[in-house]
C-alpha cells in the first residue's frame, strides 16, 4: 500500500512539474515577436531568464505588471521640490493637494521640506528651526533684545540665543552661561568684555564680520 502511495505522489510531482523549454519553441513567445515592440519588452522584462536563457511554458505574459512599469514615474531622489516662480504647495509628485486658502508664502519658502517632505522624512525629526520675529521682545532704555529659550525650542536643551540692539554707549548688564556663547556682529562696533572663574578676563573690540 505505501509504495502504491510513493509512486501515486510521484506521478502527481511529475505531471505538476513545469517544462523548460528554450523560448524559440515556446509558442507563445513566437507570436509575440511578431507583434509591437511592447509586447516584445514583456517577453525580455518577465519571461526570459538571465541566466539560461529559457521561458517557463506554464507561465503567460504579465500585460498588466509591464504595463505598470511603463507607467511608473522615475524615483523621488529626496531633493528639494522646485515649485519655480510658483508659490509653493504642499504636493510632491502624485501626492498632496494644492492650498484652498492664502498661506504665508515667504515662510513656506523658507521651509520648503515641511511643506513637501521628501519620501525619506518619517515624520520623526523634530522641529529645529525658531525664527527670532517669533520671540517676545524686551523694550529697553538703551535697545532692545530677544531670545529665544527651550521654551521656544524645547529640542534646543543646551543653548539658547539672542539677538539685541544696544545704542550707542549703552551696554547689557553682566552675565553669565552654564554653557559658552557664541556672538555674532551683524552691524556697527561692539566692546566685549568677559571674565571666568579663575581670574582671567577678556577685551576685546569687534564689528560686523
């Protein structure tokens, strides 16, 4: 009974075997080569094995999936979205849709990857960028500044920023950091003076530059 059984499977393996046959007898492909070159592409694109140079018989041409690959738009690389002269929108490709409303174009410019985030950003980094017109600021006697703090930016835990206007002769009272302070003069001349911990200090006249 078992080998009854052994040679009933092995016929059924053998008649659901697939036959390999070389593509110039497969009656299919011989037809298809006398149609259009797309068809022709189909039958180089999914049929015909790299390797051996064969075509499975069972196996009948994908239209649809080639078709698809006709279709199919060149890969998103990641870059920046060029809206050109247009305001832009938040569309990248076939995704998105056009504003209904106004937007604030000038920051939208200024952002163009959280408008139109490229296919690689999931979504999980956070918002780096705080613009100083966003922060309050401190009208003072002798100018004026404003910061930006972790409040502002809670991503920023280990350095903050200011930007002040001090007119002439006037000075910010002294300070001090936990952390060391970057300065940067974008216009007129400033004397900076600074001091630590062991004693020594620091003058210095700088401008813009």
């Amino acid at each position: 009974m078992r080998a009854v059984g052994f040679i009933l499977a092995a016929l059924l393996l053998a008649s659901a075997s697939a036959r390999i046959i070389s593509a110039d007898k497969a009656p299919y492909v011989r037809s298809l080569t006398k149609r259009s070159n797309f068809d022709e592409e189909i039958v180089n694109l999914g049929f015909e094995s790299a390797i051996h140079k064969r075509v499975a018989k069972h196996i009948r041409p994908d239209y649809t999936n080639a078709w698809q690959r006709r279709k199919r738009a060149a890969a998103d690389d990641g870059s920046i979205t060029n809206f050109g002269s247009k305001d832009p929108q938040p569309q990248r490709g076939d995704k998105g849709a056009s504003f209904l409303h106004g937007s604030n174009v000038a920051i939208d410019k200024q952002n163009i990857d959280y408008l139109s985030p490229p296919p690689t950003d999931a979504g999980v980094v956070p918002n780096l960028k705080w613009s100083f017109s966003l922060s309050k600021t401190k009208l003072l006697k002798g100018g004026w500044v404003r910061e930006q703090v972790v409040t502002d930016l809670p991503v920023s835990k280990d350095i903050a920023a200011a930007e002040q206007r001090l007119a002439p002769y006037a000075y910010r009272e002294l300070h001090w950091h936990r952390v060391s302070e970057w300065a940067f003069v974008i216009n007129g001349t400033v004397r900076i003076t600074g001091n630590d911990e062991d004693g020594g200090n620091y003058v210095a006249d700088v401008q813009a530059g």
